[in-house]
C-alpha cells in the first residue's frame, strides 16, 4: 500500500515537472516567437539619434547674454559628461539599481508581469521597466497597458543597450523624461524647481528630482512639498543602501526642507520686445518648428547698451509721471489692529491677495499699516507679509494730481498724501529705502542704432511688456514733430542753400484744402524772429522758417524726393506745408534710420536685430550681411557739390580763403582712399551713398549747435562735445521725441500719452 502511494506521488511529480518543463518551453517559445513577432514593425535603435528633442527656440544678445527662451518645453541638452556622479546615482538608487549590468530587461521583472498579464489580462502594477526600457517608450510607444506594447519595449530596450553605451543610455534617458512644469530633461528641471545649474544641485536636490519621474503631477515639489520630502526620503534610503551615500550624508539631506518654486529661465537680459521681433521673425522662416527644433537666434543687441536703454526709459517715465502728481491709492482697506497682531497667513484673503497683484515696471505692491509723524515716515507691508517702512524723501514728492498739465503743491505733512489702510506702489531707491510711486500714464520707446551697419543695439518698446506687448520703437508712427526738421534742412542744402541762408521768420498764411481752409503756422513761443540764417533757425526749432525753407526754396516734390533716401515710407511724407514740421507719421526705428545717414557720413543704412541663427547641433543657419558703410569700397570720389557755408561757430563771417581751405580739407575727409588694396573689401555689402559727405556734415554741425545752444541743451550734462541732436513735439504736445548721435550711435526716445 505504501508503495503504491510512493509510485502515485512519483506519477504526479513527473507529470508536473513535464508541465513545467512544457509550460517553460511555451513560455520561452512564445516570448522568441513574440518578439520576433514584434520585431520587423519596430524602429532601428539607431534612429534614436535622429528623433529631434523637442528644445525651446532661445534668443541672446550678440555677447552672449539669454533674452529669451521660447517653447512649450523646457530642456537643456547635457553630454553624460556633464552630469554629476550623485545626481546619476540617485536615479539609478530610484529607477533601477542594476543598470550598469542588465541587457536591457529585467527578466524576472518582466516574467512577473506577463504572468500576471496571462492570469489577470492586466498590467497593472506591473513593474518590471528597467530605466532602458522606459527610455524605449519615452521615445517609440505610448503608455497603453497591453502584453503587446510590453513585447515591443522589450524589443526595443535590448537594442538599444546593443547599440548604445551605458553612459550614452544615461545621458539619453535624463535629457528624454519629463519632470513636471513643463520640464523636459534633468538641466531643465534644476532650474525650474531650484534655480540652480545641473552641476550646483545638492544631493537631497538631486534625490527629489530623481523621486519626482513615476507621478510628475503627483510628485513635483512645487505642486505638493509634502509628497516631494516623502519621495525624496525613498530616494535617499535606497542611495544609502546602495552605498552611493553614508550615514552622516543621509542624515544631513533628510534634515533638509523641501523648499521649491517655480523658476522661470534664467534669463540674463531683459530685452523681452526685441525677442517678441526675433520670434515673429523665426516663426516667418520656420514655422511652428521655430519653437521645438533646438535654433538659436543670436541678436545684434549690445548687453550694457539694452541695460541702459532700460535704465534710462524707466526711470525718465516715472520722473515724468512724479512731475505730473500723485493720483492716490490703488485701493483702501479698513484695518483692524486686532488683524494686524495676527500672523500675514491668518489675515483676510482680500488683503492678502491685493499684495500679489501684478505691479509693471518693477514695482512692489505695499499696505500702509502706521504713520510714525515723528519719524515722518510710513510703515508698510509686503508681498509674503514682509514689513519695512517708507521714508518722507520717498514720498515729499507726491503733491495730488489735478490734470496733465498741474499738480497741487508740494505736502508738508504724511497725513497729505497716505493713510492708514492704503495699496500702494513703491519702487526701490539706490540707498536701499522704498519710495511712493505710481505707474506712468504715459507710455515711451528708446531705439539705439550702430550707424555704420544698421544694426540695433538696443530697443525698448515701453514700459512693461507683460501689460502692453505694443512695441512703440517699431509700431507706433506718431508725428515726428520738429525732430523732423534736419530731413528739411538737408533736403534745403541739396537745393542750393548753404547754412548762411537768411529766411525771413514772419507770419504766412496758405490756403490748403489738405489741411485747413487756411493754414496759419506759428512758432512754438509765439513770437517772430525776422531775417534768420538757417543755423539760427534750426537752433530756436523756428517753424516758419522750415515752411518758407520747403515751399520757396526747395519745393516739396523735390524734398519728398530727398526725404525718401532716408529711408522713409509714404505715410512721413504728406505732399503739404506740414511735411516742414514733421507732420506725417514715422516710428522711432523710422527716425533713427534717417538720422544714421547725418552720422555715418550720408550712407543708407537699413535696420536688423538678427544677427545669426544657429541650428540645434551649433551649425550656422543665417548669417546677417547688413549694408555696411565702406568709403573705400565707392568707386567713385564723391560727385556731389560742395554747399558754402560762410560762418563760424558763432555765427560771425569767415574770410574767402578760410572758406576755401575749409572746404577742401573737408570734402578730402570723405573722399575714398584709393590707395587702399581693393581686394580687402571683397564681399561687403557696402552701403550706398544716400546725400553728400558734405551735406551730413553741414546737418551734423547744425545739430551739434541744438545740443550747444538749443533746445537739447540739456544733454550737455553728459559732457561731451561730440553730440549732435534735435527735440521734436506734436501738434497736439501729446508726443515728446529726443534724437541724438555721434559717429558711433544713434539714439532716438519718444516719450507720449498713446
């Protein structure tokens, strides 16, 4: 009977082991018969190299410096080299301990899950991805839970580890994973989640940013700390059971805070409308590709010139707008002394939430809490329930707004300008104080120019591009006003004047259907001037004489002929008396353009902001070839006429051999070196000649007597001798305009309420 039951046990062991070997079999025959099933649909591992990442297009200055970084996704390509040894282990310690030697797949990971796919019909809760495999599907498949899309990560896994290195695999799967925030690749994701270069994060950085790639969404420390501490702890402990850490290291990064925010790019230069031109530009050329395919667009901005241009437009507008009065508060709250014992968290949410209201132009919101008369002083609160307090210099300024034109008088006392409860806006001051301030009602754009190529150097087109993206350098064509006058003044030279003609400054009247019944221009004071040379004229900004100057001396066909080598389109151009005044349209880039030809000697140059574009792999795309103001390249000496001119600096008579000897050194200063070798100016593209060398210089000289002795006096304080410029207002005084140069620059500002 034992026997029996000995041979019965024996009977069942065998059969069972001839299933197993059977089922195993099977199971082996089915996984080759799979994957070969599989195989010819899959892509060459090798194809992997050609797959472009989808990279944010990103502008710089042409030093170098980040303006822009344009795209859906953030990613920052790094070679494995790059890669510090912690941030490499902490995702080996989360995703996979045994990278360095699997071939691809984890088979018992693997075979666990097409087990419980043939027993349940589900992978879920599978696991069994090693960190190839993910790469595989990050690249080639989408996340469907089917035995066929695990076959087909499998497949492609195990080529990939046969084409690729282990440290090109790394390298691959930390640039490829998304990370949450629109984070793509681990550079991306330092700097979204910390601000910090790749090289810079620390080991708990480096474990949370590892611990965040199962649940993005879930797991990301901007979006829950709480989850991110949680995670990061995994990481960590697996790192130290792995050895990739010690005791004291875990210890340490455990004690850390998770603290993270969103970081936008580390942008290094705030030129955001000079980007707006570039992008609209490279979408022109490229498409929606411009914004994946990994270009860079390198600028003709210079880095310390847009700085200044900043600079200069911010701080001029909110000196204009304190000159006009204080309008008050942005709003008023009735405060309770009891709410302000409370911690900022416990405050109302309507306090609260006005301190994070946006503020243009770099200011800072701020709720007055207490006037301390005895300090002559303010305390405020801050964003994040900060508390500082606000000086009397900062706000002595602020007598009340009653219209554009008047403000009341200066306050003597706090209790005239802020009370207790108020939303203000403040800016800082160099002395690291605040002052009040209030954002400008009017609007202003600054253009720079390289007058020998045409290249922008520096452009602002207002205040705050975040509340208004119209770009005023290029879009707004408002009247030049008076500015415009040495375009008529040039056009007079070219015409037989010379900067001793006298025009007699006296009242006319034109009958003009274009532009009123009868047109009586005036000049700006109001007063006539009589008999006035040109030079005189054009330093008291005379409107008179530049009417008489274009209607009987130099016609305006004649001059709209001249203007137009300026550059200038049709809409700056009116066919009437007004075009002596600047009384078309032009844009500040507009202005600029015209005014280089004065600085440049009397070339035409043509305006660019992209310099070069580069592809993804560094390989040069588009190289700018700008006209370039060449005087040896002319083949020709100067044709032109010289214009007399027979006064000094003073406006006294020069002597007829003065004269002559002034003339000729002169118009030898603008003549070509032909004794220059011709071959060293092969492939430029010079830029034509547009007036006489002779007529710039006249224009030159008339402006630099603006700066001297003129409306621009005040640029005098920069202590040059080198500026020539000329100020211009609209009829309706609602646009201010400044140009200036010298033989490196070009700088137009507009300044007006549009």
């Amino acid at each position: 009977m034992r026997h029996k039951t000995r041979t019965r046990w024996a009977r069942w062991l065998i059969l069972l082991a001839g299933l197993g070997i059977t089922a195993t079999i099977g199971g082996i025959a089915g996984v080759i018969g799979a994957y070969f099933y599989v195989a010819p649909g899959l892509p060459a591992a090798e194809t992997i190299r050609d797959i472009p990442l989808q990279i944010p297009l990103r502008i710089f200055s042409r030093d170098g410096h980040l303006i822009s970084e344009v795209g859906e996704r953030r990613r920052i390509l790094v070679e494995y080299a790059e890669v510090p040894e912690h941030v490499v282990n902490a995702f080996i310690a989360a995703e996979y301990q045994r990278f360095w030697t699997h071939p691809g797949i984890d088979y018992r990971g693997f075979l666990r899950a097409l087990f419980r796919v043939m027993t349940t019909g589900s992978t879920a809760g599978g696991g069994g991805s090693t960190l190839t495999q993910q790469l595989a599907r990050s690249y080639f498949l989408n996340l469907d839970k089917t035995i066929e899309r695990k076959f087909k990560e499998a497949a492609l896994a195990i080529r990939i580890e046969n084409e690729f290195t282990k440290e090109q695999i790394m390298a691959l799967f930390l640039n490829k994973m998304f990370f949450g925030q629109r984070a793509y690749g681990v550079a991306a994701a330092a700097q979204v989640y910390f601000n910090k270069n790749l090289d810079d994060l620390d080991i708990a950085e480096a474990a949370t940013l590892a611990g965040v790639l199962p649940a993005p969404s879930r797991y990301n420390p901007v979006r829950s700390a709480a989850n991110a501490q949680v995670r990061r702890g995994y990481v960590l402990g697996r790192m130290l059971d792995l050895d990739f850490i010690d005791q004291a290291t875990y210890d340490a990064s455990m004690a850390l805070p998770v603290e993270s925010r969103m970081h936008g790019t580390a942008i290094e230069l705030n030129a955001p409308y000079v980007a707006e031109m570039a992008r609209q530009e490279m979408l022109r050329r490229y498409g929606e590709e411009a914004y994946t395919a990994g270009y860079q667009v390198v600028t003709s901005l210079d880095s310390r010139m847009q700085r200044a241009a900043n600079y200069a437009l911010r701080n001029g507008l909110f000196e204009y707008t304190r000159r006009r009065g204080y309008r008050g508060p942005l709003s008023q709250f009735e405060l309770d002394p009891a709410v302000l014992a409370q911690p900022f968290d416990e405050w109302p949410v309507e306090i609260r939430e006005s301190l994070e209201q946006y503020a243009p132009g770099g200011l800072s919101v701020a709720l007055v809490t207490a006037l301390d008369e005895e300090s002559n002083s303010a305390e405020i609160v801050l964003r994040d329930g900060v508390t500082d307090s606000l000086p009397w210099g900062g706000i002595s300024w602020a007598g009340a707004f009653i219209d554009r034109e008047t403000k009341d008088a200066v306050p003597e006392a706090l209790t005239e300008v802020l009370a207790v409860g108020d939303v203000v806006l403040v800016m800082p001051t160099a002395n690291d104080s605040w002052a009040l301030a209030q954002v400008p009602e009017a609007q202003g754009a600054v253009v720079s120019l390289d007058p020998e190529d045409g290249s922008i150097i520096s452009l602002a087109g207002g205040l705050d591009f975040a509340t208004s993206k119209y770009n005023r350098a290029t879009q707004a064509a408002r009247q030049p006003g008076s500015a415009f006058k040495p375009f008529i003044y040039s056009a007079a030279l070219e015409h037989g004047n010379t900067v001793a003609t006298v025009v007699l400054d006296a009242p006319i009247v034109i009958s003009s259907s274009e532009l009123e019944a009868v047109w009586r221009p005036i000049n700006y004071s109001g007063r006539f001037y009589g008999p006035t040379r040109l030079r005189n004229a054009l330093v008291r900004s005379m409107n008179l004489v530049s009417v008489r100057l274009l209607l009987f001396e130099t016609g305006i066909g004649n001059a709209v002929r001249h203007l137009s080598k300026f550059g200038f389109g049709g809409a700056a151009l009116p066919h009437n008396g007004s075009l002596a005044l600047g009384g078309g349209s032009a844009t500040p880039l507009d202005m600029a353009q015209g005014y280089a030809v004065f600085a440049n000697g009397g070339y035409g140059v043509k305006p660019f902001v992209i310099d070069a574009i580069f592809g993804p792999e560094g390989e040069s795309l588009y190289r700018a070839n700008p006209l370039v103001v060449c005087e040896p390249c002319q083949a020709e000496p100067d044709e032109y006429a010289f214009p007399l001119f027979d006064e000094d600096l003073d406006g006294e008579e020069l002597p007829e051999d003065t004269l002559l000897e002034q003339m000729a050194e002169v118009a030898d200063s603008y003549r070509p070196d032909a004794s220059v070798a011709p071959e060293l100016f092969e492939g430029i593209n010079d830029a034509p000649r547009v007036i006489s060398a002779q007529n710039a210089f006249l224009i030159q000289d008339l402006m630099r007597d603006v700066i001297r002795r003129g409306t621009g006096r005040r640029a005098l304080v920069l202590g040059r001798q080198d500026l020539s410029g000329k100020t211009g207002t609209s009829n309706d005084k609602r646009v201010a305009w400044f140009g200036g140069f010298n033989g490196d620059i070009v700088n137009v500002v507009w300044v007006g309420y549009y």
